[in-house]
C-alpha cells in the first residue's frame, strides 16, 4: 500500500534561515506529489506538485520541492524564511484510480526572530 | 471560482447526538471526496463520489456515518449516535477528475467536537 513519511514532526528554524522539509513516498508506480500547507483552524492550501519532467519543482511563496526517485524522497525546500510560513506542512501522494490523496503526518514548523 | 465551502464550520454536541456537515464543491468539478483529520494527523481518506455515485468507502467509514450526494453537487455527510472518537476536523475536497487536473480543491472544513 501506499504511504508517506514525514520524519520531522516539529521543525524550528530562524527568520531568514533555510529550510528543508523531509518527505518518503512508498508506491510502487510513478507517484504524483504534493505539498499542501496547512494554518491553524484552515483547510489545505497547495504550494507545489510533481507528475512528470523536471525534477525541480517550483511552488508558491517561493518554496521549491525536489523529487528523487532513486531516494523515493520529495522534499521540500526554501532558502529564506519568512515568519509568516510558520504553518503545518503536508506531503502527499495521489494513488488509485479514484485519485485519493495519502498524506502523511505532518511537520509544524515553528519561525523565531 | 468561490472555492469549496463547507458549513458549519464549528460544531459543538453532545455525546450520542446526530449531526451533519455540508460541502459545496467547486462548480465545475464532478469529484468529491471527504477526509477526516485528527489532531496531529494528516487528513485520512473517507468517501469519493463521482458525480451523484459514491464509488469509494474507506474502513473508517463506520456504519454510523453516511455521505450523499444526490444531484452530483453539494454533499453531506451525516454521523449519527456519536461518540467521543469522533471529534475531529472533516475536510472536503473536490476536483474536476484526471491526474493532469489534480490538485484537488480544499475546503476550510468543520470542526466537530464530542462533549
């Protein structure tokens, strides 16, 4: 079945610093990859996604994700941080014939001055 | 393009209560698809409908909880004699079918709460 692994449950970095958000996919075909992010008491915003071709994927807010096959890794990265990203962040993979997202469990990322 | 709207946004009840959300798709879009989040989760997978059909259940779907769709636009899904376990955020989503038409649109969900 597939899953998605998000190792970091709680990440902290400083306004300004770079980031990267860790992501596995576990699916045995070629995957379709998301990430949404999430503030509190809101719904799923998307800030990229991958299906085919270029690797390097560029999102919104100036977030950028890369896939790896060979690492069946999917992580997402910015260089600079801006306190307005502190946020829950969600990888996800869209499986089946019926399109449903799997996500995984999430990284809080807290931003301190 | 209003987005997907889904009401209540908050909902507080006692236990062994009924109650019942309702989503409004994106117009266009003829995939609808629920998910329940919990607290420090991802949002979990619970029903699809194409169209007015619901094609998809998860196992989480109990017997207590049933969604419709009955003219292929807004959906509900009702959760009857509920229970403590309950409490969490229902999403709804929806998109207009085909992986190349994919993301699926969120809504900013109801928050159900068990007293």
């Amino acid at each position: 079945a597939q899953s998605v692994t998000q190792p970091d449950i709680h990440i902290t970095v400083s306004e300004g610093a770079s980031l990267e958000l860790r992501c596995n996919y576990s699916y045995g075909a070629t995957p379709y990859l998301f990430w949404y992010v999430q503030s509190p008491g809101q719904g799923l915003q998307l800030l990229l996604k991958y299906f085919s071709g270029d690797t390097l994927v560029q999102g919104i807010k100036g977030f950028e994700a890369e896939f790896k096959r060979s690492q069946s890794s999917f992580n997402l990265r910015k260089p600079s941080v801006h306190w307005s990203d502190a946020a829950e962040y969600f990888c996800a993979v869209v499986t089946g014939g019926y399109q449903k997202v799997t996500f995984g469990t999430g990284t809080k990322l807290q931003v301190i001055p | 393009d209003t987005g997907v709207s889904q009401n209540p946004r908050h909902k507080i009840t006692k236990r062994g209560q009924n109650v019942t959300f309702r989503c409004d798709p994106i117009s266009e879009h003829n995939r609808l698809y629920w998910y329940r989040q919990t607290l420090g989760q991802g949002p979990e997978f619970l029903t699809y409908f194409q169209n007015e059909a619901q094609l998809e259940k998860s196992r989480l779907l109990s017997d207590r909880f049933s969604a419709e769709r009955p003219k292929g636009s807004f959906s509900t899904l009702e959760i009857q004699r509920t229970e403590q376990g309950d409490s969490a955020m229902y999403l709804c989503a929806s998109s207009s079918g085909g992986l190349d038409n994919q993301p699926q649109h969120f809504g900013d969900g109801t928050r159900l709460s068990i007293l």
